[in-house]
C-alpha cells in the first residue's frame, strides 16, 4: 500500500533550485476538481455553499482559488477576518464561526457584514450592544451527552467547549427575535477528522429534526444549516477516503424525511470544510541531512514540527514518500525526526521505508490542511514557504519562507538583524 505523490522528483527538483526546502507544495488542479465535487455532491440544495474553514490554510492566493469556484470562508479571529476581507469576500460569503469571541472581531465581523454564528447565549447581548442583533443570524448547537452515528460513539460533545444548550437555543432565538432577528442559521461541528460516510447525515439528522421543533416552537424562519467540518482524510495508505458523492446523497435522503414534510424544503444547507477540502492537495517537501544510528536509526530533516505540528501534537500519521526510490524495498526502520530540543519532534516512529541517504527528498502527504498554519517558532524555527503548483506545471511561491529578522521583528534590540 502506498500512496502516490501529484509531483514527480524532477519537478521537485526544478523548485528546489529556486526555492530551497522545506516548503509546503500545493496541488491547484487537485483543489478545483475537489471542490467541484463537493459542489456537484450537494448541489440538489439550492443554497448550498460551502465556506471554507480559513484556520486550515490561511493563504490568501489559496482562499482567492477557492472563491473562484464560488466558495466562501468560514472565520474565527479577527486575522481570518482581514484575510478574507482582502480577498473581496464580502456580506453573505463570510462566516464567522468563533468562539471566546473578543469585542473587536465581533466588530470587525458586522463591519464585514459577515454571517455572525453565535457560540453562545451569552454572546447575544455582547452583539447586540457592540453592533446591533443582524437580520440573518446563526446560533451554534451543543447536544451534549455522546455523539452517535450508527450507533459507534463518534465524539463526546458534553466535554466540548463549543455552543448553545438545547434550551438555550429556544431561549436564544426567542431573544433574538425580540432584538431584530428574521433569519435563522444552525452549526454545530460534533466530530472531527471522520473517515466514513456516516458523519455528515447523522449531523443532518441532528440538526434537521432541530430545525423542525425551534421553527414549531418559535415560529423562527431558519434559512440554513451549517453542518461545518469534519469530514476526514484518509492520511494512511490502504485507508478508503470518505466518498462526497455518497455523502450528499446520504444528507438529501435526511433533508427529505425531515425537513421536505415539514414545509421547509428551502432551507440551505452550508459546509466549513477544511480538512476534507485541502488536505490531499498540500505536501510538505523537505530534505534528509543528517543520519544517526544509536540505539535506533535516525534521519534528520531541514523540517520540523514547527513546520508540521500533528504527528507531535497527536501522534498523527503523514505518509512519507522517499523520492525516486517509490519502488525500492521498504527495508530499512527509521525515526524521521526534525531539529527541536523535543523528543517528541518525530514525524514517524519506526517507519519502514526504503534506505535513505542524505540529500534525498522527503515528501510528507495530505499536509494541506492543518499543516503550515499550525506552525509555530519553538527553539526559533522559522516557518517554511509555501509555494502552488498550477496545472500547467509552472509554480508560484505565495508565501515565502520566514526570515531571522521576521522572528526578531516584534523585538526592539540592538544587533538583531532587522528586514529592510
Ligand atoms: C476547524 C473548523 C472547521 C474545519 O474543520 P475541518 O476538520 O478542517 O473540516 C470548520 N468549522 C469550524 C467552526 C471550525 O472550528
């Protein structure tokens, strides 16, 4: 089982002589096919959009593609806010999903005319004395207790910091309609990284049967629901990734047991996926440039969990390409580890790939979401570049790697290096 890189090493090679490594890779053509998948798996909905969730790849050239093909963001801080912003999003193609939420994003947010979804019942009289209760506003749901779907437990949302009690959505809605409010949103976001197909019409069932009883209950017109993220990414090799198309049909078999009887047949449905959108279509790229062999076998790369955070975060797994060697007998085992003064800077364990020698290119896979936005500057690291792939081959650098004087940049001191 492996799994197969969308670059060849001589293109790598190619970038490598005017970017040097690490950098992160992105696969343009990849991306648009995904997200016209996504689109045709729910485009029984009339309203369907699916907002991408900013935090998993916050690039302005990548969220500039994506509006292309007509998708709008999903924010949570008031730095995904400006990006989107920059990008021309505006009014109903943002959507701020934060949580925790400071006076001044929610400022930002109005300002923007983004779709405000609400983490809490608190947070009402927050946004109505900061900038007025909206026409079209969203509350985020919390069911507590275990979440379900077919009947394995998929997560634990009485343990989740996220959303409003059951009664408080009632009483939340209710509230807002007294402030002004005349369209109704749902969230919530119960699972993450989900590899099946279940995850998705289990929430919809959720939140559709929801839907039904608030708008009985307060005669509120809910306009959308967002089922936001989650969907996953099969990170192994031999893993099967979740099937969208199914998906959709899946969720537009819940739409018409639940929502068509009960008159609201026009209701949109959104997504925030990140993950799901991006994560295949991203790779770290770095380089092999010292060994060890002590009590095990080590190589060590130009990158580190600076670069990529999960595998040291969450013991996640990132399939490793060895280029050139994709045929080579995977006989030897190694630690592949990075540069921090942390041992749990591995990004596997034990892996078995083929022989590496020093100067090879190491591709980590589905490194495209969650991947250089986590990246952080532990022992002064710097955060590598990252660079796009179009589909004619050629390649654009859109984020270039940090420099020593970016990290000093916050520092007024004599002798460190400044940029220009
Ligand atoms: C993180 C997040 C997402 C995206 O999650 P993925 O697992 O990347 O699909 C969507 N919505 C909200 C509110 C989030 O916090």
């Amino acid at each position: 089982m492996t799994k197969t890189p969308f670059v060849s090493l001589e293109k790598l090679k190619e970038i490598e002589g005017r970017i040097p490594t690490p950098f992160y890779l992105y696969d343009e053509k990849g991306i648009r096919e995904n997200v016209r998948k996504i689109k045709k798996a729910f485009s029984w909905n009339p309203g369907y959009r699916e907002y991408f969730a900013v935090k998993a790849t916050p690039n302005p050239t990548l969220l500039q593609i994506l509006k292309e093909e007509g998708c709008g963001a999903d924010c949570s801080s008031l730095t995904e806010l400006m990006l989107s912003d920059a990008v021309g999003l505006r009014d109903g193609e943002i959507m701020f999903s934060s949580n925790d939420t400071p006076d001044e994003d929610f400022l930002l947010a109005a300002k923007l005319g983004a779709t405000i979804n609400l983490d809490d019942f608190t947070h009402i009289e927050i946004l109505d004395r900061l900038a007025g209760i909206p026409e079209t506003i969203s509350c985020r749901y919390n069911p507590g207790g275990v979440f379900k779907a077919s009947n394995a437990i998929m997560d634990n949302p009485g343990e989740s910091k996220y959303g409003f009690t059951r009664t408080q959505m009632t009483e939340g809605f209710q509230k807002l309609q007294k402030l002004g409010a005349k369209n109704f949103g749902i969230h919530s976001f119960l699972a993450s990284n989900t590899t099946g197909n279940e995850y998705y019409p289990a929430l919809a069932g959720v939140l559709f049967q929801l839907a039904v009883d608030l708008h009985r209950e307060t005669g509120a017109h809910i306009s959308f629901i967002n089922l936001s993220g989650g969907v996953g990414v099969a990170y192994r090799p031999g893993q099967t990734p979740p099937d969208i198309l199914k998906i959709g049909r899946e969720v537009k078999k819940v739409y018409d047991e639940i929502l068509v009887p009960a008159g609201m047949g026009d209701v949109a449905l959104y997504t925030e996926m990140g993950r799901f959108l991006l994560g295949p279509y991203g790779i770290l790229v770095a380089k092999a440039i010292r060994e060890k062999h002590i009590y095990k076998e080590y190589i060590g790369l130009d990158a580190c969990a600076a670069n990529l955070m999960r595998p040291a975060m969450y013991g996640a797994y990132h399939h490793i390409t060895v280029m050139g060697k994709e045929n080579a007998p995977c006989d030897h085992k190694y630690d592949v580890t990075g540069g921090l003064c942390e041992n749990n800077d591995k990004f596997a364990i034990d892996r078995m790939l083929p022989k590496i020698d020093m100067g090879d290119l190491l591709v980590l896979h589905d490194a495209g979401a969650h991947g250089h936005s986590m990246g952080y500057n532990y022992n002064g690291k710097l955060r590598s570049a990252e660079v796009l792939l179009h589909e004619d081959g050629s390649f654009d650098l859109i984020r270039r790697a940090e420099t020593p004087a970016d990290y000093f940049a916050t520092l007024d001191f004599p002798g460190l290096p400044k940029n220009p």
